[in-house]
C-alpha cells in the first residue's frame, strides 16, 4: 500500500497544473533557473572560460597557423594561439622585448618597451617535490614542498656580467640528483668529494657566479629601498639561441607580500648583477640604499608584469597557514 500511495505522490507531480497560482509558481522557478544559469560564465576560472572561448572559435587549418603564426626567422611560441587546434601549454608568465617577439613569433600580449637589459623573462611559481619535509609541529603527516619563484631570463651573451673569472663561458648545467637529497653527508665526506670534483675538473667550476651575486630588488627612484630576495642560479645554458644565453634562477617565496615593500615606497623591481667584492658591500649586510649604477648590470622589470607576479607569490601564504594549522592542530586545518 505504501509503495501504491508513493507511486501516485509522483503521479501527482507530473499532472498539469490545476490553477493560475501553481503556474504562477512554476513561471518564477522558471526565471529563477535562468537568472542562476546566466550568472554561471561570471564564476567560471578565467583560464578555463579563455580555453572555451578558444575551442568555440574557428579552428584555423595547418597552413593558416604557419602562415599567422610560424613565420617568424628566429622559430615561434608553441603556447596556445586564438585559432590553434593543438599547443604547449605554457606555465609561464612572460615579459619580452618586441625584438625578441618579431624573431620568435611571440604574442603581442608579453611585449614590452619597458623591459630592459634581457631579451625575454619567464616567471613560475616552482615546486620542488624532490625534497618534501614532514614532521612540522611533531605531526608526521605535516609535510611542505619547497616552493621558489622561478625567473627564467634571456640575455645577449654579448653582454658583460660579472661571471666568475675562473669560469669558461660554455653550455653547462648544474647537476640535480634527487635521491642525493636523502643522504646527508658528513663535513669529512663533503670536504673529500669537493676536494676530489677540483682535482678531477682542474679547478674549473661549473657556475658563472658565486654567491648572492643576484638580487631582486625593489626599487623608489634609482635606489634599492627595499631587498626583496636573493636569486640563486639553478641552470645556466650559453648561447641557448644565437647570441642568447639562458639564466634560470630560483628565489624565496614570501618575501613581496612583506608590509616593508609598500612602507618604503617601492615603485618599480629590478634585479641586479654585482660583483663577488664589490667595494660599497664589503662593509654592508644589505644592498639597500644602493644605486642600480652600483651594480653591474640591471635588468629593469615591467610594473604590469610584477603586479602579477607579486600577486602569485602573496596568494601562497594561504598554503603555509593550512600547514602550520595541521603541524599544530588548529581548527580549520585540512
């Protein structure tokens, strides 16, 4: 019986309405259901309604791509393209000149004339799952990645950067041996394998610089008036294109969303090159007061591109607050 009253409940429901009121209902769940699909696109991630928007537009044929974008003397970007069926995916933030954009068929959107003293940057926010610690708080299952901005820069090699005298100016690339990272070694062992790479090598070294020879900087005027991070050298690849060289160097998260960058009226960001015994540093901590003359070279960096890279590096403190909240047991953690 309970089955056969249950059977009409439902049949009741899909009998016409009986009066003007219950269709007067029926017309307001109506508009309501509309108005809430119209208003779906505005919630859409702004990459996934781009990738949309691509997909629903006409799809260019091959000789079209290399006709609109494959033409340029230098090679071409393999990102995504309006029109391009099939693309790289790019992870990238790009700056680059519009020389460097006519020789590689770049998009209009990553050129700029304020960018100076490299060819092109590319920034990411990079993890490192090589190395995760755990144990934060004495919680085993609290574990982080390290996280680094990753700037990776082209310069002419004709330009003069104060490289290590000691270096020869060749292709190479620093070695990364993930499971290395699970022995830690004694002084004694350290001391013995480097003794033993300098003899084996001939005293060459494998890096153009040595130390924190390269900061990012913020800059008020012509002055450092505020340290953003030093930026170490990961890969370094000479003449990656014809008269490029490839620089790729990580930087520590954090350190742009610090109330001291706005507090000391930073207008624009540059990173600097300087010599190992620069004399104004010999006696200094800091960089800060330093003129970008003081430097050996400056690469001047975008406002529009660094706005958003700043707002990459100060959307990632939610991640630390999530950790610390799990390492220690607070409410709110995941």
């Amino acid at each position: 019986m309970r089955q056969q009253k249950k059977a009409s409940l439902g049949m009741k429901v899909m009998r016409p309405w009986k009066n003007a009121r219950s269709a007067m209902w029926l017309f307001l769940l109506l508009v309501a259901a509309g108005c809430g699909q119209a208003e779906t696109p505005h919630t859409k991630d702004p990459a996934e309604s781009g990738a949309t928007a691509q997909a629903q537009q006409r799809l260019l044929s091959d000789a079209e791509v290399k006709a609109k974008y494959q033409h340029c003397p230098g090679g071409w970007y393999a990102g995504p393209r309006p029109g391009k069926a099939r693309f790289t995916k790019d992870t990238f933030l790009w700056t680059v000149t519009p020389e460097f954009a006519e020789r590689f068929c770049m998009p209009d959107e990553f050129i700029s004339t304020e960018l100076k003293g490299a060819e092109a940057v590319a920034f990411k926010l990079r993890q490192d799952t090589d190395e995760v610690n755990c144990g934060f708080g004495g919680n085993p299952d609290a574990c982080g990645g390290q996280l680094h901005l990753r700037f990776e820069i082209y310069i002419k090699s004709d330009i003069s950067l104060p490289k290590n005298q000691a270096f020869q100016d060749n292709h190479t690339q620093r070695i990364n041996m993930p499971s290395k990272i699970l022995i830690t070694e004694s002084r004694e062992e350290f001391n013995g394998s480097t003794k033993l790479v300098i003899e084996k090598n001939k005293g060459r070294v494998f890096s153009p610089f040595t130390g924190n020879q390269v900061g990012l900087h913020g800059m008020k005027g012509d002055v450092v008036a505020w340290p953003i991070a030093a930026m170490y050298l990961h890969t370094y690849y000479g003449s990656v294109f014809r008269g490029i060289d490839y620089y790729a160097f990580d930087a520590s998260v954090g350190f742009l969303g610090n109330p001291g960058v706005k507090q000391s009226g930073v207008e624009w960001f540059a990173i600097h090159f300087n010599q190992p015994d620069m004399p104004k540093m010999r006696n200094k901590r800091t960089t800060k007061g330093l003129e970008s003359s003081d430097f050996d070279h400056t690469i001047k960096l975008p406002k529009s591109f660094m706005d958003k890279v700043v707002e990459v590096d100060t959307s990632r403190r939610g991640d630390l607050e999530q950790l610390m909240n799990k390492a220690f047991g607070r409410t709110g953690s995941r």
